[in-house]
C-alpha cells in the first residue's frame, strides 16, 4: 500500500524545484533599476503631452508644469507629468454626486 503522505512530499519536492529552476531563470532585478526614474528632455515631454516645444517653454517659464533644471538643460519626471495631467482630470457625474452627498451629510445645519 502507497503512503499518501510520501506521494504528497515527492509531489511538493517536485513543486519546489520547478519553483528554484523559476527563480534561478529570471534575472535579477537590483533595487535601483525598480526605481529608476524616467527622466524626459524638452522634445520628449513635448511629444509625451502632446504639445508644441514653444507650449512646454512658455509652461516651464510660467511655471505651470513641474520641471528640473541642471545647467541650461530641462528635465522632466514622467511620474510628475502624469500627476499633472491627473490633475486637470473632471469628476465623472457620480464622482460630483457622491461628493455632493458627503458635503451635505458632514455640513452642520446652523440654527
């Protein structure tokens, strides 16, 4: 008669070395590369928001849009565009709704 427990340890041992031979074929991954940051120049970030290099110019100098400066050379993070861009995001009508709701149930009633 089989052990079904030695049929469960031969069958987990089997799982662990294809688990082993996984993780020995994946490169590794160093923590600097996990949290690189994407750094863009003028013509990039121009092509990343879809605007004009005169536009990005003319945003930088007003400041209307995070930048870097090293030098006389621009740099943007595309992370900080994208939160910018979140930024000029409207509220869907549920979004208005729910909000309007949340106001209007924690706002105290003056007498």
């Amino acid at each position: 008669m089989i052990n079904p427990f030695e049929t469960l340890f031969k069958k987990l041992e089997a799982i662990d070395l294809k688990i082993e031979a996984l993780r020995e074929s994946q490169p590794v991954k160093s923590k600097a590369e996990d949290e690189e940051i994407d750094l863009l120049n003028v013509e990039q970030a121009a092509k990343f928001l879809s605007l004009e290099k005169q536009t990005i110019y003319q945003k930088v100098s007003k400041r209307q849009i995070p930048f870097m400066k090293r030098s006389k050379n621009l740099y943007f993070s595309k992370k900080a565009l994208l939160k910018y861009l979140a930024e000029g995001a409207y509220k869907t009508t549920e979004e208005i709704q729910t909000g309007e709701h949340t106001y209007t149930s924690k706002r105290k009633l003056r007498k």
